[in-house]
C-alpha cells in the first residue's frame, strides 16, 4: 500500500497559508438554500471558483442547468464596503462569506430581494433581471424583509423603519422618535442578536397589512469604547462604542408594537401581563394573532403569550419552567384549528407537543432519550410533521416524520440516509426536501429527495474539490471515553503518520468545552480541522473531547455546568488525556492545549488547575472572568454575580493564576467587541501580580472572529510555532 509517500506529500502540502484559507477543502457548497414559492425552482448562493464571493443562483427543478441570478459584480459585500453597522450583524452572524451574501422570496409571490452595499434590489422571478429599489447611498440598509405577498419591502435606516413598495418609488418612514442615542426602532438589539438567535427586530403580519416592530431603549446601558489602536489616523473611525449588557448590569428595554405598513400611530402591546427581562420570539399567525414569547432574568421560565394585535390584550397560555435553564428554540406553530405545536425540555430532552387554542396540553408527539433539533416542515393536510433530530445517535443528524395525531407517541420514521449531519430543506408543498449531507469522509453533496419516503429525485451539486486530493486528508478516528464518574463522552482523534512511529506522541487537546456546541460529530468538518491536521502533519496527535456541558445530549448533560464554569469541563479534559495516556497514545510529559473564545478559556483554565497534565496553552480571544461578559449568556449558566458570587470568584481564571506552571501563550484582537480585549488584560494584570511569564499575540484590527488572511496566517505560524518550541524542543 502506498501508505508513506501519500502521508510525506499532505506533510508537504499543508501549510499554514492552507490552514488559513476559506473556504476549507471541500466547503465551497452552496448556502442559503430555498425553493420558490411556486416549488419550480431551487436558489442558492455559490462561488463557482471556489472563493468567498458567492453570486446567487436557480436550477429549474424540472431540469436544466443552474443560472445566475445576481452577480457580485454588481456592488457585492467586501470586508471594506459594508457599513459599521452591517459589519457588527455579519460579525454576529459569524459571516465570512462576501460578494452575495443574502437575499429573500416573498412567502406568496415569485418576487425576491437582494441587498448589497451598492442599494436594494428586487428581482421578479428567477427569469427576471435585477432592478434598483432603493439606493444605498442614503445610510446603509439594515434587515431588509419582502412582505408575504412580495409587494412591499420594510427595512431599517438610521433606527427607524421604512417601507417601500417593490413596484418602486420612494420609502416611507413609518416609525418615529428613535434617533436618540441608544434608542431604535426595528432592530434586535445586541442581546438578541448575540446571544438569543433573535436576529429581526420587526416581523411582516401574515396578511401584508401590518408590522409588529420592537423599540429598544439601551441607553440606561453604560457605553464601552473601542480605540482602534492599529489604524494610521485618528479622529471619526478610530473608536467605537457599545451598550456591553455586562453580567449583572443592566439589559435594553423593549416594547413591542404594531402598526400599519402605511404608517401611523402604533398599538403597543401589553407586555407587562407577564413579568419577564427578555423579548425571546415573536410569531404572527394567519388571523392575524400575535403569538410573543417571553424570558424571565433567570432564564428558567419561558412564557407564551396571545396578543390582539388591534387593542394590544393579550392572555399567557404557557409558562415553561426549568430547574436548570430554558434553552430558546425556533418550533412554535400555530395550526389552523387555533392550536399550536410547541417544543419543550420539559423531560430533559427537547421534543414536540401539541396543545390546543386554550393552551392546553393534548398530546407528547416525540419521547424518548433524544432531542428534536428543528421543524423541517409541518404538513396538517397530511396530518405529519418533519424534523431534524438526534434518535439515532448524538453524533448525526436525520431527517424523520411523525404523526399529529395518536393518542400514543409512535416510534418516528427516518427519513435520510448515510452516518452524518443532514441539513434538509423542505419545498412548500410537502413533496420534496432538498439534503446537504456531510459525511466524515466525503466532502457535502446537495440532493433532492421525495419528502414521503426519502427517495432521491436529482442531484443539485456534487463537485469535486482538488484541494481534497492533492491534501490526502485522513478523517479523524472517533472514540468514547469513560469519565471519572461513568458518563461516556464523545471524542476524535488526529494520529500522525506512521512515519512518527508507534507512540505515545506529544498531544495537542483542541478544545471548545461550552455550552450550546457540539466539537465531534459524524460531519466533513471533523475532516477538515485544518489546524488539527496540519498539527498532526509535524508529528502531534491532536484530540478534541465533548466534555459535560456540551451540547445535544439532553438537559442533564448540558446542565452539569450549571452556576460553576470551568469545572467538570476541566476534569473532563484530564480524563480524556488520562485515557490517551492509558492507550499508549499520548506522551504525559508533552501536552499542550488550544481554544477560542470559550476553548480559550478552557485551555488557560486547564492550565492553571491541571498543571500536571497539561504544559503548554495557546488562549485565544478567552472570557477571563464571567463578570466581564454579557448578561443572557452568562447569566443561563452562573446567574448573576450577587446572586452566585463564590461560584463567579471561583469560575474566573483571575484567582487561578498561581496554579500556572506551563508555558501560555494569548491571542486577541484588541477591536473584539464581543470578549473585550479587557479579559486579557484583567488576566495580565494577574500574572504580573503572581509573577508568572506569559506570551502575547496582538491582533491590532480584528474581532473576536479573525479575518484578515495575512493575520490569520501569521497566527497560525505562531500557534504552530509556539507548540513546536514547547512540546518538540523546536524540532
């Protein structure tokens, strides 16, 4: 077997410029994938050259080669052009992509928007050339959205909403009285952006006629600045500042109104029917209901509330409560009896119920040790409801249906087929999904199945990535690794080549370790770590492990964290190197650590409290102490620092700096507005009061999500480097 030459050639190949580049090998797939409203057709955003810029495309479904449909050409997203604005939601977003980077179908109508930093454009239907609605150069076009019936869009400019009519003419501004700092009409605030999945900030009636928009009042939230410390000039541009909601301060206040799309005086909903902290969903339904769920500070009750959107009453028909936390979700439904289908944890794993007009439960619609991760489609005339979820195994993601009706749960049917991450995509009608589908050795291929029973109808795109080849990529080996106290948990590992002999190797643990993320899985991503295989390529093994607190194990597992971060996560880590170490695998005297964001707090936290496993630490952009992030994340996991002050003291690296033994190195980029580049200094401040040597990498322009090429390859020589001088001796 030519097993060597193939292993020399990757070792050759990957580079620390290959690490950096986006798209990952294979990854250059096509996103944002929809049918239109007639189901005739299929659109999504692709670049045909492999590249970030992505241009939007349709495929006829019954046959026929795809077509573009806009191109970048005309004035597409850059990380120049957008709008600071703009900039901090694709930030939010974690948005890398460029050129055509968004666009909408109206619900009912073969209309679809596309805005760029040049204006808003409409097309009128996928045969159709673009046309300019509405110019960019006025302030920059913020959440724009097609009412259902595709003859109006709305939009936010200067914090104020404005609709326009897709036939053309000038916007009308419909909400008044936001310009005032801290004050805007129509936009999620940060919180919500951030944190809660809650990206609009208004939301169209089912009917066209009406807008339910949120006022946000941040101004009681002290302003945090940014200096831009890297830019050559001073003056306008080189600072910024943020409502930072800190853990314990206060949070935006948020009304919620509605109002007519032609304007007007606003009915404001009566919000204080229930008592909350946080707007969580909002839901129009096709009466003309308003359905609004709301979130207590605490985070363990979530109400669902039923508004008359003509007077602003409304009634609670549910409060979901939770010892450990309530976990938001995008799965309400309402039916047309005037039921709804709702999701809940209720039994320490999300599933579906339906419950009638009244807010009465009727019946469970999945059980069992699994979750339900998404509503694909839900179809009443057929009486059946399509779903994402993890029945099979945490490690993958199926497509099944069940019933709506029975009065005892039935067993789901699954619908997808092959081990791994299935993304579907459900037509309008009920008969057709669309699948991107990952396996851990293959790289993502888009198909059409038939909805009923699975079966492939075409395949959309299968295309070959040479980088694949040419980089002789190994999939990782996934195992299960037994904790100190029985829990079996999820982990991959990257061995070198066998050209680094046998083992025990020196170990780099690559670790994310929070809530709400799931790092090994059944998916190509595992396969294209670039950073893990390019470690592995200079003789490292590299492992990630799925510590407690990780997601989509249910309730309990994820609730191990709860009010004491860094904890069982950190022992879970030693247990992981501890097996490696049992298994001949890893060498104990050569282990370091990497993580970002919360992997780098977790990777200084194992440093400082397991100096005996771990020697080395690369921390990248890392929450030093829970007091200095913001209030919904953190408070869903510590509560509050006056209500849990020993569990906030004992979770922040600040007091563990005298356990540092190793060698750490921190990466930051010191315009994060997300984790302040204030939680590294806070963290210096400590290891100069302990006398304790630590490294530092600066990046003068970047956000907590690195996306300069030449900064990220440069980090990447640095992390390398930095392994290779500590655990290799500089080998």
């Amino acid at each position: 077997m030519d097993v060597e030459p193939r292993a020399d050639a990757a070792r050759a190949a990957l580079t620390p410029e290959v690490v950096a580049t986006y798209p990952l090998p294979g990854m250059a797939i096509p996103s944002d994938i929809a049918f239109s409203p007639d189901d005739a057709w299929l659109t999504y955003l692709w670049s045909a050259e492999g590249s970030l810029t992505k241009q939007l495309y349709a495929v006829a479904l019954a046959g026929g080669e795809p077509h573009m449909l806009f191109s970048a050409d005309r004035g597409g997203v850059t990380e120049r052009n957008v709008s600071s604005e703009e900039a901090l939601r694709r930030e939010r977003q974690r948005q890398r992509a460029q050129g055509v980077t968004q666009y909408a179908w109206a619900r009912n109508a073969e209309r679809l928007i596309v805005p760029v930093p040049d204006g808003l454009y409409v097309l009128d239907g996928p045969k159709a050339p673009p046309r300019l609605l509405v110019a960019g150069g006025s302030g920059p076009i913020l959440d724009p959205q097609l009412s259902p019936d595709g003859r109006q869009v709305a939009f936010v400019r200067e914090s104020e909403l404005y609709v326009v009519a897709t036939e053309g003419g000038e916007p009308h501004q419909v909400t008044h009285g936001a310009r005032g700092a801290g004050r805007t009409h129509g936009l999620a605030e940060f919180i919500a952006q951030e944190e809660m999945g809650r990206s609009h900030g208004f939301w169209w009636s089912d009917d066209s006629t009406r807008l339910a928009f949120a006022a946000v009042d941040d101004s009681q939230i002290p302003v945090y600045r940014i200096v831009h410390q890297g830019k050559d000039a001073v003056g306008e541009g080189a600072q910024e500042d943020h409502r930072y909601p800190f853990a314990g301060g206060s949070n935006a206040q948020v009304r919620l109104g509605v109002l007519s799309a032609t304007g007007g005086a606003p009915t404001w909903l009566d919000l204080d029917l229930w008592p909350h902290e946080y707007l969580a969903r909002v839901d129009w339904s096709p009466d003309g209901t308003l359905y609004v769920q709301l979130g207590n500070r605490e985070q363990s009750e979530l109400a669902l509330l039923r508004f008359d959107a003509e007077t602003g009453a409304g009634r609670v028909l549910l409060v979901e409560r939770s010892d450990i936390w309530i976990d938001l979700h995008d799965m309400f439904r309402p039916l047309r009896d005037g039921g709804f289908i709702w999701a809940s944890e209720r039994s320490g794993f999300r599933h579906l119920y339906r419950y009638d007009s009244d807010g009465a439960l009727r019946r469970p619609l999945t059980a069992g040790a699994w979750m339900v991760e998404e509503i694909v489609h839900l179809d009443e005339r057929r009486r059946r409801a399509y779903f994402t979820g993890t029945l099979d195994r945490p490690l993958e993601r199926h497509l099944y249906v069940a019933s709506l009706d029975g009065g005892a749960v039935d067993a789901p049917r699954r619908l997808t087929a092959g081990a791994g991450m299935h993304s579907p995509v459900a037509d309008h009608g009920g008969t057709r999904f669309v699948d991107t589908y990952p396996a851990l050795d293959t790289p993502p291929v888009m198909r059409v199945y038939t909805l009923a029973d699975g079966t492939p109808r075409q395949t959309v795109y299968a295309r070959a990535d040479p980088r694949v080849t040419a980089l002789q990529l190994r999939p990782p080996e996934l195992v299960t690794v037994p904790n100190r106290d029985g829990d079996r948990l999820s982990g991959a590992i990257y061995r070198p080549a066998a050209t680094f002999g046998p083992g025990p190797y020196p170990t780099i643990v690559a670790v994310y370790g929070g809530p709400h993320a799931q790092t090994v899985s059944r998916s190509w991503g595992m396969t294209v770590n670039m950073r893990a295989q390019y470690l592995r390529s200079l003789g490292f093994l590299v492992f990630a492990l799925d510590n407690r607190g990780s997601a989509r194990r249910g309730l309990a597992f994820e609730g191990a964290i709860k009010h004491h971060l860094g904890r069982v996560e950190v022992r879970d880590q030693v247990d992981g190197v501890r097996w490696l170490v049992q298994e001949g695998l890893a060498d104990p005297q050569r282990v370091g650590i990497y993580g970002w964001s919360y992997g780098g707090y977790m990777a200084a936290s194992c440093l400082f409290k397991a100096p005996d496993t771990f020697r080395v630490a690369v921390a990248g952009a890392p929450v030093t102490s829970w007091d200095g992030y913001d209030t919904h994340y953190t408070e869903r996991y510590m509560g509050t620092p006056q209500g849990n002050p020993t569990g906030y003291d004992e979770s922040s690296l600040l007091g563990h700096v005298t356990g540092l033994r190793g060698k750490l190195l921190l990466i930051h980029g010191l315009i994060d507005e997300n984790v302040q580049f204030r939680h590294t200094a806070r963290l210096i401040n400590a290891l100069i009061a302990a006398r304790k040597p630590y490294d530092l990498l600066l990046f003068p322009n970047e956000r907590h999500m690195p996306r300069g090429l030449a900064d990220r390859v440069y980090m990447e020589e640095r992390i390398a480097e930095y392994f290779r001088q500590h655990l290799l001796g500089g080998r």
